[in-house]
C-alpha cells in the first residue's frame, strides 16, 4: 500500500532576485512499512523535504498525498491532525514547549486531541528512553541528548503509521544512538513507516530503501 507519494514537487526560496532550489522536482513513493534513509550535504534540502512530507512546508509546486489526502488542498486544521494522529516527527532542533514539563510536553498529542492515552506505554517509553527521572523538569533543565530524547518520545507516544526523524542521534552519544536505532528498528518491525534524515552511514543501512539529496535533486540509490 502507498502510504506516500510525490510527484515533481519543487520547493523555492528567494533570495534577494536569486531562486534557491531546495529540492527539484522530486518524485517518489514509500510503502506502508518501508524504512528510507535520506542522505545528503548539509544544505542539500533534506530537512525541507521532511517539512513537506510532514504537512510543515507546503512546495511551490507539485503535490504531496500521505495516507491518501492531498496535502496541497487540505485545510490546516485537516493537516495538523494528520500531524497529531498519523504523522510523528522529530525536529532537528527538538521544538519543545518551553513552558511545558517533560511530561506534558511528551503528552501533548493526547492532550490536543483529548485523548487519555495507556499511561503504562508513557512510562515504559519514558524509562526506555532514560528520562523517567526528569519528568516534572522544563526543557531549560535538560541537556541536549536528553531534550532529543523528550522529542523522540513525543513523537512516538501516539504510536504514528509515519515516522519523519530528522538527525535523531545527532545530540546523541553512541550508546544512547545505538539504542535510539533498535527502538526505530522495533517500531518499524512493529509496522510503522520510517524516513530518516541521517549523515551516519551505519544507522542509514538499517534502512531497505536509500534516497539521496544533491543541490535540490532526489535519487533512488538503490536503483544507483
């Protein structure tokens, strides 16, 4: 099943009376349970790319359907519950609600959609992820690696069918990223869709399918 698909989408920014090509006419599909990788130089638009996948961004051209809805003639409130119930993402730069605790912040998509979740699946997912004991904390009160952590887990508190992670070890040490990479490797068994943004080329083969990004332009390096 095609859960989504692209077809020639183009994202531009202006830059003074410059086009900036973030990506360039992009056309691809993933399956329901596939795992991607997404690699590239940094700059090369792969960050923008999860953006539109993720109902963030919208291309200056082409469409984008994920789950079957068009995301360029959804209405916002249509795409920000797709981000809420079938979509989770983790941001490069966490996008943590600063005046939130821990714990609110990792539930806040059931309380968005007022919805009381299986708390025995926040704690385990919170032990798992090693930040049981920082949960009454705000962000400010927290390291890097463990604001990546409170990230990962709100992402995938709601159990998403799509996963968009965005450098998700980056604030990682190698450990703690290693087992970041099994628990992805475990939710992907499990049936969810992973894309991955990653510059490690070890965590990027845990993937079956591998796309690349260079000035803008999409390829299939399986097909490579």
């Amino acid at each position: 099943m095609q859960i989504i698909v692209t077809n020639n989408i183009s994202k531009v920014y202006q830059q003074g009376s410059d086009d900036i090509w973030a990506i360039k006419n992009a056309s691809f599909t993933v399956h329901q349970g596939d795992f991607c990788s997404i690699q590239g130089r940094s700059g090369s638009g792969k960050t923008t790319l999860l953006n539109i996948l993720g109902g963030i961004e919208r291309p200056t051209s082409g469409n984008v359907s994920i789950n079957g809805i068009d995301l360029g003639s959804a209405k916002s409130n249509q795409l920000a519950q797709l981000r809420r119930q079938v979509i989770g993402f983790v941001h490069q730069t966490f996008d943590l609600i600063p005046y939130l605790t821990v714990q609110e912040n990792i539930l806040l998509p059931w309380t968005l959609d007022k919805h009381k979740g299986d708390m025995s699946i926040f704690l385990s997912l919170a032990a798992f992820l090693g930040i049981d004991k920082r949960l009454n904390h705000f962000p400010s009160q927290l390291s890097g690696g463990e604001r990546q952590r409170v990230a990962v887990a709100r992402a995938l508190i709601k159990q998403p069918a799509i996963l968009l992670a965005d450098e998700p070890t980056g604030n990682l040490d190698k450990n703690s990223a290693d087992e970041l990479m099994r628990l992805f490797q475990s939710i992907h068994a499990g049936g969810t869709t992973i894309l991955l943004v990653t510059h490690d080329n070890t965590y990027a083969s845990y993937a079956g399918k591998h796309l690349w990004i260079a000035d803008g332009m999409l390829y299939d390096r399986n097909a490579m």
